[in-house]
C-alpha cells in the first residue's frame, strides 16, 4: 500500500494479530485521551500493520512514546506560543545552539517548525528530511503532520527508519522502553513516565512472559502518580499540556515558562512526598 511502509516478513512465530479492536482495546486505558487523537490511530491501523507496529509487544511500546509525545494522547501540535517558540527553538532566540542543531536558520523558524505528528518532528532540518523521505512538501506546510493521517504516518515511518520494531521485540522491560526512548526522544525525557504507560499497555494487551527482566507497577510506582495529579512529573506535564492550543504559559499567565515549570514541579514533589508517607503508614497499618 505504502513503498515506504513495507515491512521485512518475519517468522510466524512473532508474529500476532495487531487489528482495530485491538488498538482500540490498548487505548481504552487512557479515557481521556482526546477523541481526535485517539480515532487517528485506531483508524490507522492498517498504517501501523505495514510500517511494523504489527505485534501487540510492538503496539505497547509504541504506544508508550506516542502517550507521552502527545501529551497523553491531547494533541498532534507542541503547545505554546509563537513568540515562546522563536525564543526557545529560534536562530534569534536566546538559545543559538538548539537552533543550530534543528537547523532553523530563518526568523520564524522556531515557531513555524515546533513539535509535530505522534512523535513530533521538530526544526526545519528534520522537517526537511522527512518531507524529501515521504515525498510530501512539509517544509511549506508542516501544519499537515498535525492531520490524523499524516501525524500517524510521520510516527510509522520514524519507528521503521530507526528499527524501533527490532529493539521492542527485545521484550518487555524497562531496557527495552529505555532504548526507544533514546531513539525517539533523543534523551530520556520522561523516562519513568513512558514505562508506566508501557505497563498499562502491555497489561490491556495481555503480554506474556518475554525475555529479559519485566518492568512491574511497584517499579512504576512514581510514574504511575505522574500519570495522576500528584507525581512531580504528572505535575509539569499538566503545566505544559494544560494550555489552550496556540497559547504559550506567557501568554496566558504572564510569567516565564521555566518558572511555571518549577511551580508545577514543587507542588507535584510536595504531593508525592505526602503520598508516599501515607503508603507506607497504611502498609505499616498492614
């Protein structure tokens, strides 16, 4: 269907049925997840099939990036503002080295080129290099990886090019989330965020036994809160996705995004800490 999605055949043993239900099940985890986001990738199951997504280990693992890049499943679109992205991501801002390295060279580049898709390209030079590899013009028009089809697609091709399938067939441990993360967040950004959301998926998907050492929910404990109102990191994703679409934390709250950052990042470790002190006072109770 799609030249670039062709996937290498493998033996039938790794192979498993990946459909629409089964996506749909996945997702059911996250109900508040945004219906437009969540219809995208279920109505892209097919895309998913041929690009390698094929298995239910590989559905988890990619489902584990795609719930953090999207802000939980909220959006195909980097919140902020224009002049907070010009300023982070621009040859003009106060970070020249992150410009360079997205390869924005023109004034209004960090704006125009912020996170976009399920895995969210960002900068002109990736833009650039995704578009000649796709054959769509992204450069003119980056707003369609923002598009159901297109935001899925990006994502596939991406988790193709890297041989992401490869490594999540490694199985189902907290190495294997570690590894994809490095290829698709560059860093580990939100590390302990994507292994809680992993362990939600491959328990929805009913994962067997897979080699290596299994993540588990008491290992995930803190990323679990940090999907909830509490864990310090759950607090600084609600301050970054908590924003109206093109509206930067400036912009609606006039103050720096860095300091919003930290408000949040305070109040949600003052509410682990007090979680916690009650756990294990309730587990002394037991």
């Amino acid at each position: 269907m799609f030249g670039w999605l062709r996937p290498k055949r493998r033996p039938a043993r790794l192979r498993a049925p990946v459909d629409a239900e089964l996506v749909r099940k996945a997702l059911s985890v996250v109900p508040d997840a945004k219906p437009h986001v969540r219809n995208a990738i279920i109505d892209h199951t097919d895309v998913l099939i041929e690009g390698g997504v094929d298995t239910p280990l590989r559905l988890a693992h990619f489902l584990a990036q795609a719930a953090v890049e999207t802000a939980h499943f909220r959006t195909f679109r980097e919140y902020g503002g224009t002049a907070y992205f010009n300023r982070m991501y621009g040859p003009q801002g106060g970070r020249k080295h992150v410009a360079k390295m997205l390869g924005n060279t023109q004034p209004g580049d960090g704006a125009k080129y912020r996170g976009r898709g399920i895995f969210q390209t960002t900068g002109r030079y990736n833009t650039t290099a995704l578009a000649r590899a796709m054959g769509v013009d992204f450069v003119s028009k980056p707003q369609l990886l923002e598009t159901p089809e297109w935001a899925v697609k990006s994502a596939v091709f991406y988790w193709q090019d890297r041989k992401l399938g490869v490594i999540a067939d490694q199985g189902a441990t907290g190495a294997v989330v570690k590894k994809i993360t490095k290829r698709v967040n560059g860093g580990y950004n939100h590390l302990t965020e994507r292994k809680a959301y992993f362990v939600r998926f491959a328990e929805a998907l009913e994962l067997g036994q897979t080699t290596g050492k299994p993540i588990t929910r008491s290992k995930t404990a803190g990323a679990a809160l940090g999907l909830g109102s509490l864990g310090g990191l759950g607090a600084v994703s609600e301050a970054r996705y908590a924003l109206e679409d093109g509206k930067g934390i400036a912009d609606l709250f006039g103050i720096d995004p860095m300091q919003a950052l930290m408000i949040a990042a305070i109040v949600g470790l003052t509410g682990f800490i007090i979680y916690d002190r009650w756990r294990k006072s309730h587990e002394e109770l037991v």
